[in-house]
C-alpha cells in the first residue's frame, strides 16, 4: 500500500483550523510515546492538537513496593531471579536489581519466561522466579510457560506476578479523572493484537469520545490523528481499527483463552494511580503453586516515592517530563530517578532521548 504522508499532514492541518479549541489525545501505548518522540511527530502536528502520554509502560506502573519486594526476594538462598532487562535499572527505595546482581544475587536477563523454565529444568536444586510483567501482549507468554511447567512437573519454577490490563486503567482515566479533559484516545495496537478491539468500545460507546487503534509507524500515528479529528468533527465517536495489518474485532482467540485459562481479574494496583478495579492479572487457584509471593511469604513493604519525583503525575499525563524538576538534571538514564527514565517505553525516557533540545525544551524558552 502506498502511503502518502504529507498528504495526511496537510489534510490535519486543514482540519485543525476548524476546531473549536485545543483537542487533548492521549497515546495510552509507551511504544507510541517512543514513536512520536524519534519521528518528531509532535512537532508536525498544528499547535492546538496536544499529545498526551498515558500510563502504558507496564514498568512504570510497576509499585515501588514490588521493586523492594523483588530486591529482597533476590537475597534467598538459592533464588535465580528471570527478568526482562528493563527491571534491571529501576529504583526501589534504596537499590536497583542491577546493583543487587553486582553483589551477588543471582539476577539473569532474558528475552522469553521460556528461557527462565528451561534454566529451572536444568537446575533442579535452585528456585527460579520469573518477574512476570507486561499488559495483555506478554500475558500469554506467562500462560503458556506456567502450563508447560505443570505439564512437565517442574516444581522449582515461579513466577512474581505484575501482570497487568489496559482497558480498565482507560475507563478509570475516563471514569474518575476530569482534569485532563481528554477529547480522544489513541489505543495500542499490539495489546488489541491479543484482546480485539471490543474491549475499548466502552471509550465511543460510553464516554462518546473517538478511540483509534493504532499501528507504530508514523503514518499509522499521523493517520490515527486524522481519523480522530474527522471524528471529532462530524460528532460521530467511534472505535476505529486502523491496525488493521494485526488486530480484529475478537482478537487472537488462541491467545485470550490461554490468559483465561491462567488468570483471573483482580484489582492491582498502578504507580501514581492506586488501586483500579479488575485491572490485574491473578493466578487462578490451580495455579498457585508457582506464585512465588505465597510459596516465599514475601513480607508487604510499605516504601514512599522518591523526592520531588512526577513520575505518576506524568503517567496520569497531568504533566509532561518538562514540568518535573528533576528532569535531565538530577534524572538521566544514566542515573534515573524514577521508573518513567528507565524503560524502554517510558515517557521520561523518550522526551529525554528525543524531545529535550525540541522548542518544548525549558531551557530553549
């Protein structure tokens, strides 16, 4: 398919000059924010269309409670700690997974929880927890290695469950915020992969505000924004596929039975959000025996964010990087202050990596 994106530039400016004011969009995706930020799309777009990031990086959302809880966890005798390599540099109140695998703790990465089940099977006298993160895209993962595990009686394999899911943390947004006026959503493509597009129709359906399902390109994004306006517009909300290369109505069915099969909803809760309803993902009781929060009674620890850190204020897109005072000075991703530095899907990180010498930059005013 041939793509013209000047076109789809011209046609938003076109249509931007007949809104009434400024429209507020929210990219829910981390992996959009990043998008945005190295293609410059911020900067293409006319000034009263303002792009929102929302808390879609799973290891932003991510408590710091859980980090603690994980650092202490790797101090057992005999644990192996699997994770994505993302968890790695996060702050807990006092450490970082990367400075607790300088001291000893065997902390590993890995690209796939298979290769944590495979070290498991090899090792039979180590215990093997997998930090099991993501939104509904890694969920299946999950699901499919704790089955296999069972499968073949695998009993030295468990999973630190931070499992979460996106449209819940949406309709809280839509449901209990109204400070942020937000006219439209831009959806992440890759967890509509899994899920369909149904479970965000409550976005038209119910609040009357247009929701677009995206792709990661720049003309996905750009053309998503496009859609959005003529929404807008004509008064007509709808939930739109536009990645439609990957995503349909009922999703991929294999994958959603699996979560089903495994999991069960739960409340959980999201850094700089709290506790959303149904929002988690829980082992069902069949399961149980590899949560490695209940087999290690891993004690609660009750930790407060970092000083003078917005992280969840930016994950609620109340602010941008910019307005945090930590930000590119005492935060760097070389020394990260908070989560939203870390990831690889984190606001901070991608503002700081491809927005801080943009005219958005305070000390370009």
């Amino acid at each position: 398919m041939t793509v013209n994106i000047n076109k789809t530039i011209s046609e938003i400016k076109h249509l931007s000059r007949k809104l009434p004011s400024v429209i507020n969009l929210m990219e829910v995706c981390g992996t959009h924010t990043m998008s945005i930020g190295k293609n410059g799309i911020r900067q293409l777009l006319p000034e009263n269309i303002n792009l929102i990031s929302g808390p879609g990086c799973p290891v932003c959302v991510t408590g710091i409670n859980e980090i603690d809880q994980i650092i202490e966890l790797s101090s057992l005798k005999d644990i192996v700690i699997f994770t994505f390599g993302d968890m790695l540099k996060v702050p807990g109140s006092k450490t970082t997974l990367f400075r607790q695998k300088a001291t000893g703790s065997a902390i590993k990465m890995c690209y796939s929880p298979n290769e944590s089940l495979k070290y498991a099977m090899d090792n039979p006298d180590k215990k093997v927890v997998f930090l099991a993160i993501g939104f509904e895209t890694t969920a299946p993962l999950t699901a499919a290695v704790i089955k296999n595990a069972e499968k073949n009686n695998i009993n030295n394999f468990y999973i630190y469950n931070l499992h979460k899911t996106v449209p819940s943390a949406v309709f809280f947004l839509l449901d209990k915020d109204k400070k942020l006026n937000l006219d439209a959503f831009i959806c992440p493509g890759h967890v509509c992969a899994i899920t369909g597009s149904r479970p965000f129709d409550f976005i038209s359906d119910k609040f009357k505000k247009p929701a677009v399902i995206t792709g990661f390109t720049p003309y996905d994004i750009l053309e998503s924004v496009l859609i959005i306006l003529k929404q807008i517009l004509s008064d007509n909300p709808e939930t739109v596929i536009q990645y439609t290369l990957a995503v349909r109505e009922e999703g991929n069915i294999f994958a959603r039975n699996l979560i089903n099969e495994v999991f069960e909803n739960q409340s959980s809760y999201w850094r700089g959000i709290g506790i959303i309803e149904d929002s988690g993902l829980s082992l069902k009781s069949r399961y149980m025996s590899f949560n490695a929060k209940k087999v290690f009674n891993i004690n609660t620890i009750d930790t407060k964010e970092p000083r003078y850190c917005d992280c969840g204020k930016i994950l609620l897109g109340e602010k941008k990087p910019f307005d945090c005072r930590l930000f590119a000075g005492k935060c760097t991703p070389e020394n990260p202050v908070g989560p939203c530095m870390v990831s690889s899907e984190g606001t901070c990180a991608a503002y700081y990596k491809y927005e801080r010498l943009s005219k958005n930059d305070p000390g370009k005013r």
